[in-house]
C-alpha cells in the first residue's frame, strides 16, 4: 500500500473529532504503522505529520488540494452549451 500524500503536499484536514483543527496544511513526515484512534478503535495504514500541528492524523481525515480550474463555473457551463459542442461536425 502506497501512501496518498507526499511530504510537501499541501492538503485539507477534515476532522469529525476535532474539527476546530479542519484547515489547509503542509504534509511534513508520514509513518505507517498501527495507531490507536481516540474512539478506542485500531487504524492500520499511514500517519501524518502536519506542519503547524503537534499531533498525528491518519489517512482518511486528509482529502487531497485540487488546483483551482482555468475557467469560472459560468464559463465553463457556456462552453458547453455552446452550439459548437452540441452538433457533430466532421473533420
């Protein structure tokens, strides 16, 4: 199992425990182990170490930062409802 973050990766923290922590970090190291959860529960898999945060985060409450599209969203629905885009012209 390979680990979906690398070290310099910015990612997005979305904690149902401690959602005061949600926000928009730097991945600093990661480890893969077990790890006991707070609920009581085991995880297996990888951890993470957030620049700007002292604890540990496991894999499933780190989403991935997307880039930002070129177009607006009004832009980008007008181009495809343009005519060109909705009939067949052959080349």
């Amino acid at each position: 199992m390979r680990p979906k973050f690398e070290v310099g990766e910015v990612v997005l923290l979305r904690s149902i425990g401690h959602p005061e922590c949600d926000g928009e970090y730097i991945v600093k190291g990661l480890e893969e182990g077990t790890y006991k959860l707070p609920s009581g529960e085991f995880y297996k898999g990888y951890a993470y170490w957030l620049d700007g945060s002292t604890d540990r985060w496991v894999e499933y409450v780190l989403r991935k930062k997307h880039t930002p599209g070129e177009m607006s969203f009004d832009n980008l629905m007008a181009s495809l409802s343009s005519p060109k885009l909705l009939t067949h012209q052959p080349q």
